[in-house]
C-alpha cells in the first residue's frame, strides 16, 4: 500500500510539471473528465510557433500506464491491489524515469534560452 501511494504521489508531482508547462506554455489545459489524459497527449505534442514536444512516445507510452495505475490507487481501489501490480508499475515508472527528468531538463533549457 505504501509503495502504491508512494507511485500516485510521484504521478501527481509530474502532472504538476505538466500542468505548469500547459498553461504557462501553451497558454492552455483542458478541463472535462479526460483531462488527465489530455495533458499527456498535450505534453506529447508539438505546440507549433512555441515548443516542441516535451515527452517522446516511449515516455508517454510508460506514463499513460502509470496515469491509469494511479487512478486505481486514488479511486479507492488500493484493498485490491495486488504485489505483482504494483512491482509491475514500480518498474514502468522506473523505466521512464530518467528519460523523463531528461526530456523536462531539455524543456527548461529551451524555455530559459527562449526567455
């Protein structure tokens, strides 16, 4: 259970990366029940005239997994969680990790260059 919030709590933080970028960016997030879902693809996408994408398909592959994970783990569905779950997404977050902090390092370097 432990590890499982651990997950969620680390998906949130970059989804506030995400969000950040979205609306300070792009000048724009989506709202509606998709929007988590959203964000990703958004993040996924080129903006065209501002930023080119922030994530690689690789990286939105593993976070749209983790993305439905964290739903489970923050619906209250936590009691039927199962060990190899969680191992399984603790590894798919591992995996995109560090692909991740690098493709935002890049973001913040075009960004800071930009300005």
């Amino acid at each position: 259970m432990a590890v499982s919030l651990g997950l969620h709590s680390i998906y949130t933080g970059i989804e506030k990366v995400f969000e950040q970028i979205a609306r300070e960016v792009d000048g724009s997030l989506q709202k509606g029940e998709r929007w988590h879902k959203s964000l990703l693809e958004q993040m996924a996408s080129d903006v065209v005239g501002v930023r080119s994408a922030v994530i690689d398909t690789q990286t939105f592959e593993a976070l749209e997994h983790y993305l439905g994970f964290r739903h489970v783990v923050r619906s209250n569905y936590a009691y039927r969680l199962e060990p190899e779950r969680i191992e399984a997404n603790f590894l798919v977050f591992e995996s995109c990790y560090e692909s991740l902090c690098a493709q935002v390092d890049d973001i913040c370097g075009f960004l800071i260059a930009a300005d």
